[in-house]
C-alpha cells in the first residue's frame, strides 16, 4: 500500500455536502469489500458495516477465486478487512443497520452496534448497499448438520468437490430441472427430490436423472458423513452428498424509508453500473438482480460500483 496523502480524503473537494463519511458500504461480503477498497483508494473517506452473518458462514471452503481457491469463506472476508483498515481513510464497525434516511444532500445510517461494535448514526454523502441475501432451507430437522460438508446450494462452487458421487438434489422451488441439468455436468448419479414437470421429468431421465416425488422427511448420516435421503414412508435412499435449493429472501427492510426500486423478487433495480433509482444510493452482490452469485462475480460488481461512484462524485 502507499504512504497516505498528506490532505484528508475530500478535502480537494470543498463543494460536497458536509457529512461524517463520504461513502457508508454496507455489508463486508466480497462485495462490500470490493467496493470499499477501490473506494478508500480514490481517498474517500468510508465507513463499512457490517452484521457479521454472511449467508456462506456454514460453508468450510470457497472456490473459483483467483489465488484463494479452497479459503475458507470466513478467512477470505477476514483478508479483505485486514486489506482495507490499512487505509486511513477506511473504518470498520461491527454494527447491524437498522434505517437509512435522507436529510437534506445527505443519508442518514443507523446501526446497532454487535459483538463489541458500537452503536452508530452517522451522515454519508453515499451509500453503497450490499448486505446480500437470507436463505431459507427446506425444512428437515438434520440438514443442517450436514450443510456446508455434505450439502452445498451453489453448484458452480461446489460441483467439482462432489464429481462422481451419488448425489441429491432436494428443493421446492419450480427450478430443479434447471439446477438438476447443471448438476448432471459432474455426477452421473443423480436423484431429485421435489416438484418437477413431466416434461422436464422426461427430458431428465435421457440425461440419467431420477425424480423422487415422494415427500422427504429429512437427511440421514453417522460419524463418517452423509449417508442417504429419509422419506416420509420410512424408505431410505442411499446419497453420499448433495445440494439444497434454498429460498433467498433480500435483507433491505432498513432501505424502505427510501422508495428505492426494486424488481419482482425485492431485489434492488440497478443500472449497468450500480445506481439505483435513489441518486447517490449504489448496490452491488446478491442484493441486486439476478440474485446468488459466485464470490468472484460479487467482488467484482462492487468493484465496478466503485468506479461509478467515484467518476459520478467528480
């Protein structure tokens, strides 16, 4: 890193609104630090916040991110932090944002503050949104215990890993052919579990793809791992691993003071660069369409929103 400017961040820009913090980034996912670097090295001064409770917490390793392919999803964000408070014109809070509001030119931020953080109420002349996604995973009592072993959601990510076995595919969304024709890439030995059309059923089945649609009742192992798929009516279908098809639901509830757009899924409605409808409010990563993404892609879509923030500011 180079040694710091010698004029605080913004101080050649005397025309901006007065505020605590030219830019408050939401969320310190690979997205939010993507951003917020990019964003502290054009010297503006930021403040990232940040719930602690990234949806891949669950998940040991990540992949198909460039000289960090198999990190830990929990060490990669620990990087990206200890990367950006090296910067003076970065800070760091450990605080779960509970509003943003406009006063005048300005965005108002309020966060609770967790795990030591402190509570904030700060003004930003930006804000970058990229606070993610909930899942919600089928409802089986053990799932869990096997989630982020043996069960993974993101087949891009976590395919390879899992090449050859016999594997499950459990969700109740109307888009497991889509995933289950994905996962034939990797296994030849695939079962779904859910509701699938006779058509795609059919076109399935020529790829070697079953369809159970009969109820499950949950997932079944022992000390060695995953062992099979428990169904309603007592039968146990042997799979050694498998992915879940979760139901993502976008954690924005803080922006509804704002109007800002969103799409049929409540996602926010960005350009090709990331402004949303509200002027000098950006977002990046899965809070925006088309929804999950690998860790690489978010990264990188917080970076391009940086860019864009920093040309508008000009």
């Amino acid at each position: 890193m180079p040694d710091a400017p010698a004029t605080p961040a913004d101080a050649v820009h005397p025309d901006a609104p007065a505020a605590d913090y030219s830019v408050v980034v939401i969320g310190a996912g690979p997205a939010g630090l993507g951003a917020a670097l990019n964003i502290v090295r054009a010297r503006h001064r930021t403040l990232v916040l940040d719930a602690n409770r990234p949806r891949n917490a669950a998940t040991l390793h990540s992949h198909g991110y460039p000289t960090r392919d198999g990190i830990s999803p929990l060490e990669l964000r620990r990087l990206g932090r200890a990367e950006l408070e090296q910067y003076p014109e970065a800070e760091f809070e450990n605080a779960r944002v509970t509003r943003v509001s406009r006063e005048g030119e300005v965005f108002r931020v309020e966060a609770q503050g967790i795990r030591g953080g402190a509570d904030r109420s700060v003004t930003a002349v930006s804000v970058v949104v990229t606070s993610g996604l909930v899942e919600r995973l089928p409802a089986l009592p053990t799932l869990r215990a096997f989630y982020g072993t043996a069960l993974h959601s993101c087949v891009m990510c976590d395919g390879y890993e899992e090449s050859g076995k016999p594997l499950a595919l459990i969700g109740e969304t109307d888009d497991l052919a889509e995933h289950a024709r994905l996962l034939s890439r990797w296994t030849d030995d695939l079962i779904v579990f859910g509701p699938v059309g006779e058509q795609d059923e059919r076109e399935l089945a020529g790829r070697g793809v079953r369809v159970e649609r009969r109820p499950v009742a949950d997932v079944v192992g022992d000390r060695s791992g995953m062992t099979g798929i428990l169904l309603e009516d007592g039968e146990t279908v042997p799979r050694t691993a498998g992915f879940v098809r979760p139901v993502y639901e976008p954690a924005l509830a803080y922006l509804d003071g704002l109007d800002a757009a969103v799409d049929d899924d409540g996602l926010l409605v960005v350009d090709g660069e990331g402004r949303t409808s509200v002027p000098g409010l950006y977002a990046a990563g899965d809070s925006t369409p088309p929804g999950p993404q690998q860790l690489i892609v978010a990264a990188g879509s917080g970076a391009k929103v940086a860019a864009a923030l920093v040309r508008d500011r000009l």
